[in-house]
C-alpha cells in the first residue's frame, strides 16, 4: 500500500543523516494520492464515518509528505554547503532544486566576497556547463557533487583536476586550490 510505503520512507529518513534515494517520481505518486484521498473524504458516497476515516488519512498522508520534504531541504542544503555528493536516484524536483540552492549559494558567497560586482539576473534554472582547471593546495578527502551534479575527489595536495567552474571557486575561497590558467 502507498501509505505503508509513505510511512516507511519517513522513518527511515528521519533515523538516517544522509539522503535516502528514492524513485524519479515519488512525490507525484503521492500527489495524485492525496488528492483521491481528499475527493473520496469529501464527495464520497459512502457514510459519514468511511468520509472521516479518508479524511483521518488524507491529514496523515499530507503531514508525512510535508515533513519528509522538510527533512529531505535541510539535508539537501547541508550536502550542497558540504560540497558533498548527493544520491542518484532523488525526484525530478530535487534534482531541480538542488540545481537552483546550487547556483544560489554561489551567488551568495559571490556577493558577500564582493566578487560579483556587476549584479546581473541569472536565470536559475540553467547550470553553468563551463569548466577550470584547479591546483589544489590542500587535501580534500571528502568527495564533492559537482555543479554538474557529478562526483568528483577525493585530491591530495598538488593535484590537478578539470572541475565546473562553481567548483573551482569555492575551492578557492575556501583556500583548498588555485584557478589555473592555461595558456596558449
């Protein structure tokens, strides 16, 4: 059943500090699932207690969904702040915010460096394809996700790695690495 399964999830969220992978179209399932839950608790033709009990569990269902959301944000935004690589298998939009708290962070940091001088509108919903090579000056045993959301590391000092270009900046404001430029 689609509430066993929901509450299942939920908990092992709750238990588990890392991102559990879950299927591409999670959340619409469980969409379309609240809204029958709510027209059956509402234009049922059935009787009034079969009318509360689908409404007992459409307020269930609708508070699991919203607190398993809420567990999935808190934990997307500390990978990403991390630079830690996410899951594979996350929703259609997980993928799309993690794109977007990707690029906002980055205009964050930008602008509280003063590195984004000229304030430009971006459009949030497109990732930077472009790439830098980067001397790392320190160790970086951790993996990082990529900006284009691949997996990347662990580096040992002097290495050179071609990364996204948001990659190779926060390394170095983080004093981990150098921009390189190669000339011709």
């Amino acid at each position: 059943m689609l509430y066993d399964k929901l509450l299942n999830v939920w908990r092992r969220e709750r238990l588990d500090n890392k991102i559990l992978q879950i299927e591409e179209d999670f959340f619409q399932k469980y969409q379309t699932y609240l809204n029958h839950l709510e027209t059956i608790s509402k234009d049922s033709v059935e009787s009034e207690l079969t009318q509360k009990v689908f409404y007992k569990r459409f307020l269930r269902v609708n508070y699991l969904i919203n607190d398993l959301i809420r567990m999935r944000l808190e934990k997307f935004y500390l990978a990403i702040l991390k630079n830690q690589p996410l899951p594979e298998n996350i929703s259609m939009e997980e993928t799309t915010f993690s794109k977007q708290l990707q690029k906002l962070i980055k205009n964050h940091y930008d602008e509280a460096l003063g590195l984004n001088k000229e304030k430009v509108e971006e459009d949030f919903m497109s990732v930077d394809d472009t790439y830098e090579f980067c001397l790392l000056t320190k160790d970086e045993n951790d993996k990082i996700i990529g900006g284009d959301l691949q997996v990347y590391g662990p580096f040992k000092k002097g290495d050179i790695a071609l990364l996204p270009t948001e990659n190779v900046r926060n390394f170095v404001i983080r004093n981990i690495g150098r921009k390189l430029t190669i000339l011709d």
